[in-house]
C-alpha cells in the first residue's frame, strides 16, 4: 500500500519501484524516516498490515537497541552525495516483528529523488536461517579445533587434569551449563564400580567443599554412592536428562551446601560399547533436550580416546617404573614378561634382552646382549633408526616406531617399539618394548582376502566415523551405487544423498535410532544409480567404538 498523501507523480514513481521487486519485501521512507511505502512481502516478513504502519517512524520496524546505529547510518547515506547507491556497509539489518521476534535480513538500500523529495527504499531478504546455519558450522568448526587442541595438549605432555579441565570449559560453554564433571568409570577391588573425576568445577560451596577439593584435586575425586543422577550413567550406560530433579525417583538430592540442582544432563562415554566414564551437566537455562546429544558427540568420543590412552600410559608407566624398583623384582618381570623388552645403551648396543624378544628373533639365551641394533636390522631402515633414535634420546620418549627386525635366519621381523629413557647409576639406558606386528601383518592379508570375498559375493561395506566424519566405501559398495573411487562420496550426507528419495527420511531415522540407543540398523531401502537405475539392497550395521560399520 502506498500513502495516499503522497502526490500522483511521486506514487507512481514509487509504485515503478515495488512492481520491479514484487517477490522481495520493500519499505519506503522519506526524509524524515516516515514509512510511505509497504508492500506485501513486506507485512508477510514484519507481520503487520501496510495501514498499520503507513505514517510511522521507520523505528516501529527496528529493535531498539539497533534504532541510534541504523539513524547515523542513514545520516551518513543521505550526506553521500547524488544518485542511486547502494547504502554501504550495510549487507545485513535486524528486524524487528510485530510479535517482538527479531530476524536478520539482507539489505539494499537506495536513495531517490522525486518533486524535489528525497526518499529511501529498502529491499530486504530474510536471511535468519542462513546466518543459524553459518553459526552452527563456525560452533561445529570451533568445538573441532578445541578439541584438536586437547588431544595435542595430552600427547606433549599437559598434565590430565589440565586437559579434561579445559574439556570441561568447552562443555559448559557449548551447552550453557552452570557447572559440570567429567569422571572417568573405575572399579573397587571388589568389583564395585566408581566415579574419579578428572576434572569439576564449582566446589567451593562453603569452606568444607573448599577445603575438601584444595586437598583432593591433584589425587582425583571419587564417587562411589551410584544410587544418584551421575550414577544412573554407569549403572545404566545410557543418557541421563533430568529437568525436575527435586522430582525425578532417580535423584538421591545433594549434599550440605551444595549449589541447587534445577537440571542435569548425563552421558556416558562409551568405548567399544562399554561405558569407561560419565559426562555430567547442570543448570542450563531451561532445561536439556534430546537434539542436543548429536552435538556432544564428536566430545564424548574425544574423552573415549583420551582416556584408553590415559589407561594405556598408566599401564605402560607402571611397567616400566617397575624395573626400577627392585632389581630382584626388575629382573623376574624383565624376564618373565609376555611383551618382548630390551635394555639398549645409547650408541644402540643391546645391553640386555628378555626372553621373549630372543624367542621372537630365535635366539638363544643371552645370545643377543652386545649386539649393535644396526646388525639386527635391515639396512633400510639405519638411517630412519639414527633420526627415531636421536629424537628418543632428546625427548626421553619413543613411542609406536614401526620397523623391521631381522631373525636369526634372516628373514624380517614387523615389529613396532615404544621406548623411555631411564637413569642407571649414572647411565642412561633406553628401555625397549618391542611389539610383535607379525598378527598384526596376518590380519591385514586377512582384510584383503575379505575384499575379494565380498566382490565374489557381491557384498559391499562402509564405516562412518562419528567424531572425525570419516567415510569410506569398499570397492564392492562403490560397484553395487554404480560408483568408482573417484568420485566424491566425502560422507555421510553424500551417502545418504545417494539412497532414493521417497526412501531418506526412514534411512536417516534408522541411522539416527542406531546412533541414539547403540541398535543395529537393519533396512532395506532404494538407491539410484548413475544411469537413472534403481537398485534395492539391504543395510545391516553395528556400532562399534565411536564408528558406525555397515
């Protein structure tokens, strides 16, 4: 509609202007900010009727925290000089709506004269879905680097408190959670399972908690009464979401002092199947909702590897420590351990061997001690030995060196090391763990005689890495979607992207229930091929650790 005090010329000048952007919402106001014009797109996108706002500052259509900032801005525009402009630095407006929701919208803004009058016209696209989208994948991107972050932080070196601390933080950040916990599931010696928290926050409720947490932080803070919300975690090893919980049956209430407790989140942390520790939340503004889970899953998965390779350092440390402390006891476990070990000097003179790296390389008793590791190695590998070697004994560390031993008749040996320099009497050593690969080795032939079954079987498979994204087809699935290798298939959406469509929604809310509750995923759905061909076949998949495996 158009103000009826505007004069024939200048209404039909302006009319000129809206029928040239019908599908686009466009307002009009003079000099002084007064609305003139208001087209239909334009009450679709503010919810109000043209009369209702014909007459009206432009302000009516404003936030007002937007209202001084968008005045100087066309003050500035009006000072610009002659002629039809965009309006700069101006590619996007908040917009107020009748019902006081707000939206983001694109903007291009002219400027007019007609009779003498000067008149500015906005075009405006809403583009609130675009910008959500943007953000969550600039969310999604952020909380990828962070935790890129916390895995480089754990492997140089940062103290675990430290890491599952700064975890912490990006958990509360990311769900607007009040406070939190991240404990790790451990066993009792009589095989009662426990909460020890790496990392808490908000403890100081009153000088005890305060004292409390002071003195137990550095050794870990236990949990052992599971008959609790977080308990609920382990005992059920699914998803606790408890927004009453003064009135949940689950709940045991909270201790003395304790800050309130108005809603709790609750997520196990998962190792293949297996819950290994327990992600707690609580006091997020209005409660937690299921739709948030997909998004804490990349984080739960995180945890799961830092803490197996938490696990997996305490275990390799406690071995080795073990050799210093008695040389009695050193020696029994030296020598009686399952894992082949070696004392190695630092010019790479074997100082000692146990008897199952001799048993592997056919030795005999003692026969290996003196040995130049250079001699029991393909030459192939000297100079990487000189570069993985130096750097083990800068960094006091060798770990998951991959490599060749020679037998004593000759043939290779795929063995993998980790290693750790020690102090003896004066002398450093480094300690050798060698890890036969051969099984290893075997297992791969294995996988390869598998692919060939499946082309003779017609029988194709895929993986989707929850935490990375990864995706990836065998070659007889590629065959069975019509597809080669060289095409983009770069995942999950692009898989999805290939089933028919009338067959999506229950494929995607297959996938969705197998992700949620850890399900199978049996289903038999369409796929289009290149050539326009329907094929159907059958999905059936498991979870396994923190991939989905067709």
């Amino acid at each position: 509609m158009i103000d009826p005090a505007l004069s024939q010329h200048d209404r039909g000048s302006l009319l000129a202007e809206l029928l040239l952007t019908m599908g686009e919402a466009v307002v009009t106001v003079d000099a002084h900010g007064t609305i003139v014009l208001f087209n239909r797109a334009a009450e679709h996108l503010f919810g109000y009727a043209a009369e209702d706002v014909l007459g009206q500052p432009l302000g009516v259509l404003l936030p007002e925290a937007s209202r001084a900032t968008h005045a100087e801005h066309m003050r500035r525009f009006a000072q610009s000089g002659d002629g039809r402009q965009m309006m700069e630095g101006r590619p996007e407006i908040q917009g107020l709506r009748r019902d006081g929701s707000t939206f983001h919208a694109a903007a291009a803004v002219t400027k007019t004269w007609q009779g003498g009058s000067i008149f500015y016209t906005a075009v405006l696209r809403d583009v609130t879905e675009r910008r959500r989208a943007r953000e969550a994948i600039e969310e999604r991107n952020r909380v990828l680097a962070a935790l890129a972050q916390a895995q480089e932080n754990f492997i140089t070196g940062m103290p675990v408190t430290d890491v599952f601390s700064g975890m912490l933080d990006l958990l509360l950040d990311v769900t607007g959670s009040e406070y939190g916990f991240i404990a790790e599931v451990l066993m009792t010696a009589d095989g009662e399972p426990y909460l020890l928290a790496h990392a808490i926050n908000q403890m100081n409720w009153d000088a005890d908690t305060a004292r409390f947490y002071r003195d137990k932080w550095q050794s870990g803070i236990e949990f052992h009464d599971l008959d609790s919300l977080y308990g609920e975690i382990v005992t059920t090893n699914d998803v606790v979401l408890a927004n009453t919980p003064p009135a949940d049956s689950r709940s045991a209430g909270v201790p003395r002092g304790h800050p309130p407790l108005n809603a709790f989140l609750g997520v196990p942390i998962r190792r293949g199947g297996v819950v290994i520790g327990a992600i707690g939340l609580a006091n997020r503004p209005g409660g937690y909702e299921t739709d948030m889970l997909p998004g804490l899953r990349p984080i739960a998965s995180t945890l799961a590897a830092l803490i197996e390779a938490y696990r997996s350092g305490n275990e390799r440390r406690r071995t080795l420590e073990a050799l210093q402390r008695s040389e009695r006891y050193s020696r029994a476990l030296f020598e009686h351990a399952t894992v082949g070990l070696m004392l190695v000097s630092l010019d790479l003179t074997v100082i000692d061997a146990n008897r199952a790296v001799e048993l592997l390389l056919g030795y005999d008793v003692g026969a290996l001690n003196g040995q130049r590791l250079a001699a029991l190695t393909p030459s192939r590998y000297h100079a990487m030995d000189r570069m993985q070697f130096g750097q083990a004994c800068r960094t006091g560390v060798l770990d998951g060196y991959e490599k060749h031993l020679l037998h004593r008749d000759g043939d290779p040996v795929p063995v993998r090391l980790h290693g750790r320099l020690i102090d003896d009497d004066g002398e450093q050593l480094l300690v050798l763990e060698v890890e036969n690969l051969t099984p290893e080795i075997r297992a791969r032939r294995t996988e390869q005689n598998l692919a060939k079954a499946q082309r003779i079987a017609k029988l194709g498979t895929w993986e989707w890495h929850i935490g990375s994204g990864e995706f990836w087809l065998s070659d007889e699935a590629l065959r069975t979607l019509g597809r080669t290798a060289a095409e983009d298939i770069s995942g999950i959406d692009a898989f999805v992207a290939l089933v028919h469509p009338d067959d999506q929604p229950s494929f995607r809310a297959a996938i969705e229930q197998t992700l949620l509750h850890d399900d199978d995923l049996r289903l038999t759905h369409r796929v289009v091929q290149p050539d326009g061909g329907i094929r159907v076949v059958i999905q059936q998949a498991e979870m396994l650790a923190s991939a989905l495996v067709v």
